[in-house]
C-alpha cells in the first residue's frame, strides 16, 4: 500500500505541473488520464484523493487564479483576452465562474480587487498594512536588501511538493537531503536549497497554495513516490537578497513585488521563488539569508509586446494588422472555420483550431477518401508574419514521409515540397496569402476560399 500511496503521488504531482504549466491548453479528462496513464474513472478518483478537490475544479480555479494574479497589478489588460486565452467560452460563463469564486464580477475585482481580497480573508500585497508610502518601501528595501536583475540558467531540482503545509518545509528538506546522498546526486558544487511556489498567495487561499522544496541534483533523475525532477526554466528574474527574520519574509515579499511595479518591469509567467544561503538556527540573530526570485519579461520584449498589442482606441482602426493580438487572429481563424463547415460541410470534416502556440494557428479539412490514407489538408496563420498558407499533411509522422518521399521521386513542379519531413507537419505547402487585409474579412474570406479549393483540387486526380 505504500507503493501504491507513492505511486499515485509521483502521477499526480507531474499532472499538477503540466497543468500549471499548460493553463491556457485543452486540459481534459481524457488527454490528462492518458498521461498519467490511468483510466479516466479511476484518475479522477486519484486525482480527488490526493490533491482535495475534484480536477475539473481544480483546473477552473487556477485558472481563475492565473487570471485574477493578472488583473490584480494590471489593470489595463483586455479581459476578453484573457479569458479566451484560458478557456472561457464566453463573458457570461467567465463571468459566473469568477463570482463564485471571488464573490463579483471581475470587472469590479480590476477596480477593487484588493479590498475584495482582504474582505475575503486573502493576504494581498498592500503598502497600507506594511508600509505607508512608496518612499518608505524604497527605504526599508535599501536597509535591508540589494536588489538586482539577473539572468539564471534552467536549475534542475530535486522536490517534494505539498498544498498548504508550510511548517513541513524542513521536514521536505531533511528527506530530500537524506535520499540525495543515499543517491549521490546532489550538486554540492554549486548547491541550492530552494522553495518555489506554484500559486500566487495573492489570489490563493493559504491551504491551497501549492509549494515545492527543492535542492540542486547534478543528474537527471526518476521520479520515486513523492520526490521527483523539477526544472526552474532559464530567465530573467529580479532578485533581492535579504537578511532577515523569518516574520518580515511576508514583508520582503510583497516589498519586492511593489518594486517591480514601481520599476517598470513586467511579471513574467513563471515559479516565484526562495533560495536560502544559510541555516537561520546558527545565525547569532536567528536570521534567514535568502534570495527572493521573481520571473521577469526582459524590457525589449515588454517594449515589443506592447508595440505589437491590440488596441481598441477609436483612434487605432486603421492600425497595421501586424498590431492585432492573439485573440483578435484566433477569433478570426474561428469565423474562417465557420464559413467552411457551413460552405462545404457535405464535403469536408474540418478538425477543431489548434492553439497550443502563440506563433500559428490551423485548423484541418479531410474527406472520407483522405481519411483512409490518412491525409488531410491544413490551412494555418503565421501569427508572426500574418501570412496564411495551406498545405498537404499526414495524420503522423510515417505518413508524411511515405508521401513526402512520392512526391520528391516524382516529377512533380506544381507547388512547394518541403525540404525536409523530420521536422514539419508539412508535406507539401502553398502561400494563401501574404498581407492580408483584416479590415475587410470578407474579401479576405473569399480570397482563401478560393485559393484552397483550387489547391485541393490539384490533388483529387493525383491521389486517386
């Protein structure tokens, strides 16, 4: 039973860290069971066993949270965004989700969302509460840390997560310690002992503020019960290094925060975490020697996105397309899909519209004969170049090389052949369109309309 009990931890916890990391993904029951390699039914009886709370639940409530942390220190950020981004069909579904968690809507919770929070028993960071001004921030900061922003390397961990148990922290660190050196991994050259946390306590109710300890491996390693692998991903981060009691943690943080705002710098989305320098036992003052570590945007990028971010201004309609968002182009692909089920739907079955990367976007169209070859063409939008393009594909990798090899032995001239199959989705491609004009999606339409039957027609007899 032991086993089973460790097992089913080691599953659990690389579910919880690919949903926390794939947020804005399709995180079904389906696609996440298979990952964890159990049966629907009995993941979710899993699932609700260890962390608490039933997985659909849980997906909807980070995600409100991911949306909330945002909202809270940007208050200028689209909704509508946002919530198309994370998975919300609709304002009114969005809408409904948010109340019951935070008790209004969220377009009061962007004017009041710290009142909101404070009334509802959640810690948000205040200057109110700690510090009365924004000088006396910069002061106590001055007085107690240095604060740089720097650029780590990707970190390898080895972890124990818990949700809520904060006063285990040591006991996580003793037993990692002690399997580290029965294992010989740790990286004693260059050794970290590490709290990262996987919510924002911000928008997070304590109990469920998932968190990790971790320490420093120099290998790869297996995951075994409830210590597994854990990447803190390479980045710029700001990080103070402060020299404090273990009551004014809760200070340093919130000051850091406020100092990133007051800076200009944009949170990226990624761990917050503590690296401890010393043992606070043996300090003659019972002092924590710790490295706060928030994840930043570097300021060219932030310049770039907010260059390259929508605007609803008045003012703004005759923008250059290249300034729509991601949204706006997926909320066009939408209506593109549309008008072919509707145009060709005793023809074509179209697929559903990935959006996995913020850089493209596709949706399929295959027939019954296609079908049995495993074969279907794709239309896709370069979100980068705006370009959109179709192509011939394959449902798998063997496919696309058993045609892509036809084609390539044959005196075929008529469209593009990609160069290579071992890293394209594309056996053979067809530019649609290059600068295309969203201001009148109509002629748009029609212009791929036209060029993909046209390109679709040139295979019916050859494939055949």
């Amino acid at each position: 039973m032991r086993e089973t009990k460790r097992e089913y931890i080691k599953r659990v916890n690389f579910i919880l860290d690919f949903i926390e990391n794939n947020l804005d993904s399709n995180l079904s029951l389906d696609s996440l069971s298979k990952k964890a390699h159990y049966s629907p039914y009995h993941f979710h009886r899993v699932f609700s066993t260890v962390v608490n709370e039933r997985l659909n639940e849980f997906i909807q409530r980070k995600r409100i949270e991911r949306i909330a942390s945002i909202i809270l220190v940007d208050s200028e950020v689209s909704l509508k965004e946002l919530l198309y981004k994370y998975g919300f069909s609709s304002d009114s579904s969005f809408s409904r989700a948010f109340r019951i968690y935070y008790g209004v809507t969220p377009t009061k919770f962007k004017s009041e969302g710290k009142q909101i929070l404070r009334k509802i028993g959640i810690e948000t960071f205040s200057s109110e509460k700690y510090i009365c001004s924004i000088t006396n921030i910069k002061h106590w900061i001055k007085m107690n840390a240095q604060i740089t922003i720097k650029e780590f390397p990707e970190i390898q961990l080895a972890s124990i997560s818990d949700i809520g148990k904060f006063e285990e922290t040591g006991n996580m660190f003793q037993k990692l310690m002690k399997w580290g050196n029965e294992k010989r991994v740790l990286d004693f050259s260059n050794f970290k002992a590490i709290t990262v946390y996987h919510d924002n306590p911000n928008v997070t109710e304590k109990s469920k503020v998932r968190f990790s300890a971790g320490v420093t491996i120099n290998q790869n390693i297996n995951s075994e019960g409830e210590i597994r692998q854990l990447t803190l991903k390479k980045g710029i981060y700001a990080v103070g290094c402060f020299e404090i009691k273990a009551e004014e943690i809760s200070k340093a943080w919130k000051s850091m925060c406020i100092w990133v705002i007051e800076k200009g710098y944009e949170f990226r989305d990624g761990d917050f975490f503590e690296i401890y320098h010393n043992d606070s036992k043996a300090h003659p003052e019972q002092k924590f020697i710790i490295d706060i570590c928030i994840p930043l945007y570097k300021m060219e990028n932030r310049k770039e996105k907010e260059r390259s971010s929508f605007s609803s201004s008045e003012n703004d309609n005759n923008s250059n397309p290249k300034s729509l968002g991601y949204h706006q182009l997926i909320n066009y692909m939408k209506e593109l899909r549309a008008f072919f089920n509707k145009e060709y739907e005793t023809i074509f079955r179209l697929g559903k519209i990935y959006k996995e990367n913020p850089d493209y976007s596709y949706f399929s169209l295959t027939t019954a004969e296609l079908k049995k070859q495993k074969l279907k063409y794709v239309i896709v939008l370069n979100h980068k170049t705006l370009c959109f393009s179709i192509c011939l594909s394959g449902q798998n990798k063997e496919v696309r090389k058993k045609y892509w090899r036809m084609f390539k032995e044959s005196d075929w001239t008529k469209y593009n052949l990609t160069e290579t199959i071992d890293n394209s989705l594309e056996i053979i491609n067809h530019v649609i369109e290059e600068e295309p004009n969203f201001d009148n999606t109509k002629n748009l339409t029609q212009k791929i309309e036209e060029e993909s039957i046209k390109f679709i027609k040139e295979f019916e007899g050859i494939l055949e």
